[in-house]
C-alpha cells in the first residue's frame, strides 16, 4: 500500500518537472512573440538595428567617388593632414550616441584635423524623418549655423523623431538659434539644402555605405568597435605622425615622391581640399 | 571538489521536498530568461531599447560583439538560460547528474560573461543595464552552485 502511494508520488514527481519545462518554455515564445509584435507595429521599424551595425571591413572607396556637397560641413582646418569624414543620420541612435565623442574628438584637435559631416540618412521606415532632419540641418547651414542646428538635432534626436509635429520642432530650435525663421521654412522646402544632402548621399552611396555612423580617417573605414575616443585618437596621431614625416621628407628630399599618401585609396582626401 | 555539498543540497528529495538551491537557481535563470528574450526581441524589430541607467546600450548593441554569426547574442543567451532554467528543475526534483551539469554551465555563462564586461569597458566603453543584468544573473546562478558544493563541506 506504502509502495504503491510511493509509486505514484515519484511518477507525478517525475512529470512534473517536464510540465513546469514545458510550461515555461510556452510562456518564453509566447511572450517572445507578443513582445515582437507589440515593438513592430508600435515603431513601424524592423531595420535599425540591422541598418546600423558598421559593416566592419575596410573600405577602398573608388577615386571617382562624388565629392559630396561642397564646400562640405568642415570643422578644423582644411588644410590639415588628416581627415576625419563621418556619414551620419540624425534619426540612427548609434550615430546620436557617436555625436558627443566627435565633438570632443574636434575639440581635441581643433585645427590639427579636418572634420567634415556627411549627411546619410537611411530609407528606411524607421528613419522616416531622416532625410527632412538632414535638410532642417542644411538649411540652418545656409544661415550660417548648420553645427548649431547637427548638435540640436542630435541632443533632441528622442523628442522630435517621436513627435509627430516635428517641423514646429524644428522650428523652435531654428528660432532658438537665432535663425530667421521665414527663410529656413522656405529653405526647407527649396532646393539648395535639398541638393547638398542629395550630394552626400551620392557620395555615400559610392562609398557602398548601408550602416551608420561610418567614419573614415584619411579615407579608411573605421569598424565599429574602434569607433572609441581612444582608438580614433591613436588613428589620428598615427596619421598626423604620418603626414609630419611626409612633410619633412619632401622638405629636405625638396621632391615629392611616392611617400606621400595614394589619393586613390582614400575617401575623404578625394574632396578638394579648399 | 566532493559531492558532499551537492548532496547535502539534494537530500530533501527523498522526502518528495524540492531543493530549495536548483529552485532558487531556477527562478533566477528565469529573470536571465526574461532578459534575454527582451534583447532578442529589440534586435529583430530595431527598436531603441530605454536605457536610462547606463546611457550605452545603444551603442552596445549595435556593437559587433551582439552578433555571432548573424544571430544575436541574446538569442545565445536566451537559450543557455532556458536550458539552466531546465536542468535547476530537474536538479530540484532529484536529478544529480543535472545539478553537475548546471553547475558546468553557469561556470562557463560566468566566465563569459566577465569576457562581455571587459568587452563592454574596454573596447566599446559603453555599458548596457540589460548586459549588465544578465552578466549579474550568471554570477548569481554561479554563486549558487558554487555555494552547494561547498555547503557544509
């Protein structure tokens, strides 16, 4: 009698861990799947995240590559040896996560590097207010304020990529940066800003860029996991040490000779330089 | 190391009680599980996850170190929660030989999830509350195994 209870309590005992198993494992796709279905329909995105992870092998854009709009959104000094050319959307986060580290990387150097920004924004539906942030961004540009208009819309990039009202956001930073409102609502809608972001993308797209942020530093692409203040820093002496020893190789040679850096194979030094 | 701790541990069985060590291991696996279908889930739709606590998730994310082989490492990780979460059952039913093999797992999740910290101060230099949370929940599931062994040995 105490054998058959003992019997049954070790059979029941045996089942039910494979039943709380079970169970759990039901419960972990089901809520696994209301899960993806609630974030697909909510952001309308199935991209991001694949549209921005940096494809991480170095590229060797083509010479012929477009310039990209011109003169380009440059900080530093155009005559600097080493160029840090970075192809960014304003609604990617990574590259909002990227715009502080680039600022203190332009900080750093000042006029030791040339930085120019490229606009790259991704079709994408998750992206949709891309293209229109990169021509607002322009569009203060043709007063003069362009960096003012990139650092707002990347410190804001939460508040208006969620707001459906986002031109009258725009607008409020446009005021708030002292731009004659009027004349970036008309620039918004013209062709000038439009052409310079359409420019970058040619560029970009030559460049067979499908991620961002992609930066390059004297036209070689720096993989994601570099994209890292001290890591760029380190590329950056390294040119800059590089393009010292050119320069006194030529001044004592008093020749320029193959030491100097192939054109071809970079992406940013096939911008004329101003 | 003597099984005496491990044995210790699992005695309750003969008297049709649950161990209590693989349960509590179980219902922690189970926050690691949870974590990690989360992740999963945030990487196929590409929706930005919050991330008030750290600000690098992100970044992390989106790192090349969240993908093997174009899966996502917390499918990976979702997986070896799943099967902890199983074996801690099955251990706190009565099976031995599943609590070893716990303990076998949560050793290597451990170590690998210390390698995912360096990771993510040194080459990123970006941290990931969700990361952050699952690294926590392997050092705990470690921490327990560790702990039945040496109990009262």
């Amino acid at each position: 009698m105490s054998n058959e209870k003992k019997n049954s309590n070790n059979s029941n005992n045996s089942s039910l861990p494979l039943v709380i198993i079970g169970l759990v494992l039901i419960a972990a796709i089901g809520g696994g799947w209301w899960l993806y279905n609630k974030n697909s329909t909510s952001s309308k995105s199935g991209n991001t995240a694949v549209a921005n992870r940096a494809a991480n092998t170095a590229r060797t854009p083509p010479p012929n590559a477009p310039i990209g709009a011109q003169p380009p959104n440059l900080l530093g000094s155009p005559n600097a040896v080493v160029t840090v050319e970075e192809f960014a959307d304003f609604q990617c986060p990574t590259c909002g996560v990227m715009h502080p580290k680039m600022k203190e990387l332009t900080s750093i150097y000042g006029s030791r590097i040339k930085f120019i920004f490229r606009n790259y924004p991704l079709a994408i539906p998750a992206h949709d207010k891309a293209y229109d942030a990169a021509v607002a961004a322009e569009a203060a540009g043709l007063q003069g304020r362009f960096w003012d208009m990139q650092n707002l819309l990347f410190t804001n990039q939460a508040a208006w990529s969620s707001n459906p009202d986002y031109r009258k956001v725009w607008e409020e930073y446009a005021s708030k940066i002292g731009l004659d409102v009027e004349k970036f609502k008309n620039d918004m809608a013209g062709l000038n800003a439009k052409s310079r972001v359409d420019a970058d993308l040619q560029r970009g797209r030559a460049l067979n860029l499908s991620s961002t942020p992609s930066i390059f530093i004297n036209g070689v692409s720096i993989p994601f996991e570099q994209m890292n203040i001290e890591t760029m820093r380190q590329i950056i002496d390294a040119e800059l040490q590089k393009g010292q020893s050119n320069q006194q190789g030529q001044t004592t040679s008093g020749a320029p000779t193959s030491a100097a850096p192939t054109q071809s194979n970079t992406a940013a030094n096939s911008a004329p330089k101003k | 190391m003597s099984d005496a701790g491990e044995e210790e541990v699992l005695t309750e069985q003969s008297d049709n009680k649950i161990a209590r060590l693989p349960l509590l291991a179980a219902l922690v696996a189970l926050v690691g599980l949870g974590d990690a279908i989360y992740l999963t889930i945030h990487h196929y739709t590409g929706e930005k996850v919050p991330c008030s606590v750290t600000g690098g998730c992100e970044a992390v994310l989106n790192s090349s170190y969240a993908e093997i082989g174009g899966i996502p490492l917390a499918a990976f990780g979702a997986a070896a929660y799943f099967i902890a979460f199983s074996l801690a059952v099955l251990a706190a039913f009565g099976n031995r030989l599943m609590w070893k093999l716990f303990g076998f797992q949560v050793t290597v999740m451990a170590i690998f999830s210390v390698y995912l910290l360096y990771v993510q101060k040194y080459e990123i230099r970006e941290f990931c509350q969700y990361c952050l949370l699952s690294a926590a929940v392997c050092v705990t599931l470690f921490a327990i195994a560790l702990f039945s062994r040496f109990w009262r040995s």
